[in-house]
C-alpha cells in the first residue's frame, strides 16, 4: 500500500472487476482499496471506433470491485490519441481459480498501444 500511498494527488487507471477502466486524480484509498477520484473519467471501449471517455467527476470505487490500480505516465498517456483507435471492451474478472479474463485485455491493450 505504500506504493499506492505515494501515487496519491497523481492520476490513476482502476480497472474493475466488471470491466470498467476509470482514469482519475487518486484523493485517498484506505485498507480495503476504497478508492477516491477526482476529474474521473470512464474509457468506453468499441471495437468499431475510438475509445470515448464518460466524464464521472468524483468518484468512489470500492475496493472489492478493484482488479488492477495503478499510476499513469502522463506524458505517454497524452500522446495516445484514443479517440482514433478502436479497442475491444474489457470483459468481466473471473473469480474461479483465481484466474482473471482482464490480463488477457490488459496484454491486448498494452499490444494495441505500445
């Protein structure tokens, strides 16, 4: 948690457990990871156009329904242009055997972009 104490004031990706990838300004998280962001957005996947981001605001996530956080690098961030390149929808987390579908979208994504 003290790596996630330190990306505190900074923007985060949260992916959720049903698929959601929300980018905001991480305010605060306490023990269970639930998670505080400010200036949010949700990244609406289609795999015919351009990812379109849903303005939220504030938002809290609650940490059950967090599968992967973590700090974004701005400045490769900004030089993605989203909105031109289509991307499949992330798909829900799989809780048997502790396996999770979202690694195979978070391989296909980084594959996609980088």
């Amino acid at each position: 948690m003290t790596a996630l104490r330190n990306s505190i004031n900074s923007t985060v990706a949260v992916i959720t457990s049903d698929g959601r990838m929300i980018v905001g300004t991480l305010k605060d998280f306490d023990q269970t990871i639930n998670s505080t962001l400010d200036e949010s957005q949700e990244g609406v996947f289609s795999s015919s156009q351009g990812v379109e981001q849903a303005v939220l605001g504030l938002d809290i996530v609650r940490g059950d329904h967090v599968a992967v956080i973590g700090e974004i690098d701005e400045e490769t961030d900004s030089a993605l242009d989203l909105g031109n390149i289509p991307a499949e929808p992330l798909t829900c987390v799989a809780h048997t055997g502790k396996t999770t579908c979202i690694a195979q979208n978070l391989n296909l994504y980084r594959n996609q972009f980088f």
